[in-house]
C-alpha cells in the first residue's frame, strides 16, 4: 500500500500545482496523472469518512487518543474557524503531512 501512495506522490500534473492558470488549463490532461488523482481524493475521501464515522460511533466523546484528522474534524464540526476549514482543505493537509513523512 505504501509503495501504492508513493506512486501518487511521483506523479505530479501542471493542472494540479497551477489551478488558477488559465494556460496550464488549455494543456492535457496526463491519464496517469487524473487516475491517481482521482484515486488520492477517494483515498482522502475514505479516511475522513472513517473518521467521522468513529466519532459518530463514540458519541463524539472527549478520546483520549485522536489523530490529526480527528482534531481537524472536531475543528470544523465546531466552525472555530468559519467556513475555511473544508474537506478539501483537510484532504491538502493530508497530503501534505504525507508528503513531508515520506520525504524525511
């Protein structure tokens, strides 16, 4: 699985570093590129879904135990921070925290 998620971080589009430019938007699509995209946003997708379903489970109790993305998520479903605070906003912390996991 790890060598699976390595792959989607080898693999890097134009599209998705510059999605303002309306240039980069007029190139094509690589199909490797959309796959894992698509694959990494399903990936995210199931993990706060896991998540959410876990806290549901507990009766959103204080755990003494919770990840990054439980905090995140408690964070959102409390709109400490407004509107801001998305799903994709949290799938891109993921990603990011991976990406700097692996990196080191």
């Amino acid at each position: 699985m790890m060598d699976h998620a390595l792959d989607f971080s080898a693999v890097f589009d134009l599209r998705d570093l510059f999605p303002s430019s309306r240039l980069v938007r007029m190139l094509p699509r690589s199909r490797k590129a959309e796959r894992n995209r698509c694959e990494a946003v399903r990936l995210m997708d199931d993990i706060l879904r896991h998540h959410e379903e876990r806290r549901k489970a507990a009766g959103d109790g204080d755990d003494d135990e919770q990840s990054m993305v439980d905090v995140l998520l408690r964070i959102q479903k409390e709109g400490a921070m407004g509107d801001s605070l998305t799903h994709g906003v949290i799938m891109a912390m993921l990603v990011y925290t991976f990406n700097m996991y692996v990196s080191y």
